[in-house]
C-alpha cells in the first residue's frame, strides 16, 4: 500500500473516548528526570491506559502505522475528549500518556516545556514554524547527530480561516526515485542549517551535514530542509540535487488539516512534514483565536514502531 492511500486516521469508539475521559480526570501530573519523561510516570500512565479495555485496539493500529511497512505518520483523533476535558493539563496528561506508548517523551530544548507552542507570529519569517506562509518540507533538528525519531502536533485551534493544511511526504519514497549519481550527491556532508543552541540529548551540531547517511532502506534520518537550500557556500551541484529532492517530495505528498484535540505523530526516519499558508487577514482575528498547536518531541523506540519498554 503506497503511501497516499493509506488511512492513518485512527478514531476511538465512544466507550474508549468515555473510559479516556475518566482517566484524563485522574492522571497526576508528570515527572522529569533531566529531559525525559520519569519512568514512574510512564508506569503510572501506562497502568491507568491498561485499564481500558479497548485501548489496547488502538495501540495496535498505531504503532504499525508508525512504522516501517506502513505510512511512517498517524493522526489520533481525540476530537470528544478535548471537547470534555478542554485542552489544559488534564488533557495534556492524557495525550502524553498515549504517546509513551510509541516512545519517549523528552525536552531537547530545555528552556520549553514539555509541550512547546507554535503560536501564529505575524511578525515572524513566513516561512518559519510560527509564521503564516508556506513552511516547506522539514525534519526537526536536522543539524543533530540524535534528532528525536518522532515528532508529534497537538492542534488546539486551527487556522479559522480553513487554511494552514499540514503537509507530508515519504521522504526515502522521493529518493528512491533519484538516480543513482544524485543519490551519491546527497551522501556528501556538504548541507548545513540553523544554530545548536542550549540542546540537550541529542547528541552533538552536526555542520555540515550529508543528507543521506545510507541508502533509502536503511532506518537512518533523511535529513532534509528546504531552508538549507538558501545556505550560504552550497555548490550548484549539491544544492542541484537538493532541489530536485525537495521537488520530488512536493510531486508526491498528503495535506490535511488538522481540528482541535486532533494529535498528528511522524516518525522522522521516514517522513517529513511542513504547512500550507495560513489563511489571508490574519490581522483581523484576535491573537488568542490565532491557529496554535503543541509539539512533542519522542526518542528511544526509532524506527520499529515498537513502545518503549
């Protein structure tokens, strides 16, 4: 099954929505240890989840559909719930949990919580996570040795305009579509992008770095931005074969966009994401109705598709 035809949106039952909601309810708040998720807290959570019978469904159909044979991405859609609880900590404790179960919640920038807001900026670069254009093709923290292998989009409020579709792509699909030669090209450690700043566990800068470090079936990262292409002292040949890739994950891709308590979960081995511009008159609404989501960074399971033990 390709990539496009894959149904990655996984719905809950009502009596599991009802059984969750009850839970989100007694969850305590977590624990740290450094920049993970505490073990105890993980236990404790995954206790509480066990405790509904028909959850064990749904991490069924989510972890395979993160994985490797499948489309590297899933949206849970926990649409009834954040309607009853709201999206405040009870919550937020709720999503965190279900998310153990794919891997490590952690904090590579630790002068954000846990969950980091990506608000609607209109001052910002357009381009840019928190702007209101076109934010190409990415994956996050590309210019480390250890970037997270999941990352994870909570919408709170999407754009009320309609617009602001997320956008992904099989990333090691449009290099197996490269040839042979291109493919050498991006092997190279000629690509660099961005600042390492006050990062924690994930390793160390990676400048300059190649785009492939093996070919399309390994489980290593492509690592790939758009914004690289603007980089200073990129040759026309790397910087030929970049664009190329950048268009070939353009040629084949989804868009969707994503509604209040929907949580949208890419395995960053495989996928890259990005988003369609925010809806025109931005300006005109009030900057707490502004689209903005929540990001959770996952380590520790790769690319197996398989929850932390």
């Amino acid at each position: 099954m390709s990539f496009l035809e894959l149904d990655s949106f996984i719905d809950l039952p009502k009596e599991l929505e009802d059984d969750l909601i009850e839970i989100g309810g007694r969850l305590p708040a977590w624990s740290v240890e450094g920049t993970f998720l505490a073990r105890s807290t993980i236990e404790r959570y995954r206790t509480e989840l066990d405790s509904a019978p028909l959850f064990l469904d749904v991490k069924d159909r989510l972890l395979p559909q993160l994985g490797e044979a499948a489309g590297g991405y899933a949206v849970v859609r926990l649409r009834n719930i954040a309607q009853a609880l709201g999206i405040g900590n009870q919550f937020l404790r709720l999503a965190t949990a279900i998310l153990t179960e794919v891997a490590t919640p952690f904090q590579p920038f630790r002068r954000w919580p846990l969950w980091k807001e990506i608000g609607t900026n209109l001052h910002a670069n357009p381009g840019l996570s928190t702007g209101t254009g076109y934010n190409a093709f990415h994956m996050d923290l590309v210019n480390v040795t250890q970037p997270p292998d999941y990352t994870t989009l909570l919408c709170v409020r999407p754009d009320p305009l309609g617009a602001g579709a997320s956008i992904l792509s099989d990333a090691r699909a449009a290099v197996s579509r490269l040839t042979p030669s291109d493919r050498a090209l991006l092997a190279d450690a000629a690509y660099s992008y961005g600042s390492f700043f006050d990062l924690s566990d994930v390793g160390e800068e990676y400048k300059p770095f190649p785009v492939l470090d093996g070919e399309p079936e390994d489980l290593g990262f492509v690592r790939f931005t758009a914004k690289m292409l603007s980089e200073s002292g990129l040759d026309e040949a790397h910087a030929h074969v970049a664009k190329e890739l950048a268009d070939q994950m353009v040629a084949e891709h989804v868009s969707f966009t994503l509604q209040r308590g929907d949580v949208l979960v890419v395995n960053q081995h495989r996928v890259v994401h990005g988003r369609e511009p925010l809806g025109g008159g931005q300006r005109d609404i009030a900057p707490e109705d502004r689209r903005l989501l929540l990001q959770l960074f996952l380590c520790g399971a790769g690319t197996t598709g398989q929850a932390v033990t």
